[in-house]
C-alpha cells in the first residue's frame, strides 16, 4: 500500500508554491502582521533559507517594525515579477456583479499567461515597456494568430491597468489601439435551410434534436448539453396545439484537470424561455421519447454511458461528417446559432427580441448575429409596391 507523502509544515512561517512553479515565502512578524518576502525563490530551500534570516533577527532583537516596512514598500512591483503578478490577478478577480471569476475563465486566462504571454513571465511588472509590448503583439501577429494575440493582448492590458491602480506602475504600457479587437477577418456564415437539413439527416438519430435545437432556439453549446428533460415544456396552445418551450437556466462547462462544471448561463440574460417553432416538434418529441430517461432530471444528451455530460470532443465525432455531408466543412457548430438568429430577424423579430432569445445583455450583442441574407430582397420588393 503506497502511503501518501504529508506536506511538511514550517517550523517558522508558511511557504507555498505559486501556479508559476516559484516559492513564496511569509512570517507574522512582532507586530502581529503577516510579512512576505520581497520576491519569490526558484526552490523551496531559497524560501527557507529567507525565512530563516527573518527568526533569527527577530530572536535577536534585530527586527524592526519600520525597517520590514520600508523594505516592503521600496519592493512593492520593483522586484515583482508579471507571472507572480497575473497569478494573484487572476486569483483575486471579480466581475462586475462582484463574484469570482468562474472556472472555464480561470483556465483560459491561465492557458493565455501561461502561453502566448510567457515571454512576460519573468519581467518584473516596473520593466514591461510599449516597445517590448509593441514588439510582442507584431510578433504574434506575423504568426498569423490575430484572435489569439487580441485575446491574449486584452488580458495583459486588464492586468497591468489594474498594476496602475495600485500604484506598481504609473503608466499601462499597453498602448496599442484596436490590440483588443483584432480579427482575422473570418465572416461565420450560417447554414441555408437545405445545408441545415442535409446535417439533421446525415448526423446520428440521437443528436438531430441537438442540432434541431441549436438552430431553432440559438442555443450554446453548453446551455444545449445541460438541458434535462425538466427543461422542455409542453404548453397547450388552446387551439388543440401545443407548443414546446425550452428554459434555458444553466450551462455546463468543461475545465481541464477538473471537469464538468454546472453553472449559471454566460450572463443573466441567458436565463430565458424560448418558444420552439412548430414544424419541429415532432422530431423534438420524438427524441423525449426514444432517448431519454423518464426521470425530469434525465439529461437530453448525456455522454455515451448515459449518465454524464456529452464532451464537445466526443459529439465532433458525429458532427464533422454531418457537416461534411452538407458541404459546409468550414461551418463552426456556433453557426447554427447564427441561423436561429437569422431566420428570427426575417420573420420580422425586433432587436430587442432577439436580444431575449438569444440571451444577450446588450442589444449590439445581438446585433452581430443578423444576417441580412433574403432581407435586403424582401424590402425591395416591399419598395417596389410602394412606387
């Protein structure tokens, strides 16, 4: 039997390993507070080496209030490095509803720190200048990741301004304008109503409803394969019609080295009811019926095994031959949003309509998702009568 290692705990003070892999170390001092060390340590005897330094002035009678103090502030951002800097940052932050950030934007803000803003790791948060940033940026985007370097970009402007706000740093040096909002030009254009079909009957029996779903109720990924049984209801139209409407109050993510994770939908407003077009109920009431459980909280599209969440990883599997059947390679499964969208605005939706069911804070949100393809000729046609 392989018996476990315990973590040794510090005679004096309390050292801990950051997710940058360096050490640091602390000690509550005389005065009662709790000190750090000015800087970290690549190993963790460095750290107690440190540690050991601080009791022994303090057994002496060396230790001095103002002295630890002064030596504090005169470290404070100078020998702070960016990675030790972007660890608490990240650790710390909250949105603007004041809560934590959640744990799939903890992972991507870790990937981009840890990725395409490593050459910044070991520069002290006071050296980080315009041209070394300037110089960063174009060399990503020489590389041909524009999304990846606005993204990544976005993230070292929102640490450092906060390093300003604190008084580390006087200036951002993140001064590149439209950093945050490159693009690789890359139009997502939405399936047409025969594509669309051709995927329903290429994919697999048990996802059609999935992809039904998604292009009619413009669901995300993540808020589709949460759905529970529970979630769709049946609403007796009164004229011997029924109606389907899916409640959409959750979302599943996926974070690596933890797994999936139920959650709030990607803002308040993606908590939202969205009625179900009626020529695809059948198909929809079908699915209810022939692959999923009876319990109300049965999820609509579990794993294989039947009990857990399905991974993107694993439904590409049947969704790149679908879409490949269609001719439609190119198309992102974030497409077919952008087809609910569509054919919502050409039936006649207001912006504010599809800002509700489409679950989106903002009206320009929406606006994104309207294409225009058949509109333009409909309203020529609606001129031509008003000649």
């Amino acid at each position: 039997m392989v018996t476990k290692k315990r973590k040794r705990r510090e005679s004096f003070g309390a050292i801990r390993q950051r997710s940058s892999g360096r050490y640091q170390a602390s000690y509550v001092g005389p005065d009662g507070e709790r000190h750090n060390a000015p800087q970290t340590f690549d190993g963790i005897t460095d750290a107690r080496g440190w540690l050991a330094v601080q009791q022994a002035r303090i057994l002496d009678g060396t230790w001095s209030e103002f002295d630890t103090a002064r030596a504090e502030q005169a470290s404070k951002g100078r020998g702070l490095t960016f990675a030790d800097y972007a660890d608490d940052w990240v650790s710390t932050r909250t949105n603007r509803q004041g809560d934590h950030l959640r744990p799939r934007t903890i992972a991507e803000y870790r990937r981009l720190i840890a990725g395409p803003l490593l050459p910044f790791a070991d520069a002290r948060v006071t050296a980080i200048t315009p041209d070394q940033v300037r110089a960063w940026y174009s060399s990503m985007i020489e590389a041909g990741t524009k999304t990846q370097a606005a993204r990544a970009y976005e993230l070292l402007k929102s640490i450092l301004s906060t390093a300003t706000l604190d008084g580390r740093i006087k200036v951002n040096p993140c001064q590149i304008r439209g950093g945050a909002s490159a693009s690789t030009g890359k139009k997502v254009e939405p399936p047409t109503a025969a594509e669309l079909q051709a995927m329903i009957d290429s994919i697999a029996p048990r996802f059609q409803a999935a992809v039904t779903l998604a292009a009619w109720a413009g669901l995300r990924y993540g808020e589709l394969t949460e759905l529970r049984r529970r979630d769709l209801e049946l609403v007796d139209a009164g004229d011997g019609t029924r109606s389907i409407v899916v409640n959409v109050s959750r979302a599943v993510v996926h974070v690596p080295r933890t797994g999936f994770i139920v959650g709030p939908t990607k803002s308040e407003a993606g908590v939202r009811s969205v009625v179900l077009p009626p020529h695809v109920n059948g198909l929809v009431e079908k699915h209810l019926n022939e692959n999923v459980g009876r319990s109300a909280d049965s999820l609509l599209f579990p794993s294989a095994g039947g009990s857990g969440h399905l991974a993107q990883s694993a439904f590409y599997k049947h969704w790149n031959p679908a879409r490949h059947a269609a001719g439609r390679g190119d198309m992102p499964w974030h497409a077919l949003r952008h087809y609910g969208a569509t054919r919502a605005a050409l039936a006649g939706a207001t912006l504010k309509e599809l800002q509700t069911r489409l679950g989106h804070s903002t009206v320009a949100a929406a606006m994104r998702y309207q294409h225009t393809a058949g509109r333009d000729e409909e309203l020529a046609r609606r001129m031509s009568e008003l000649a």
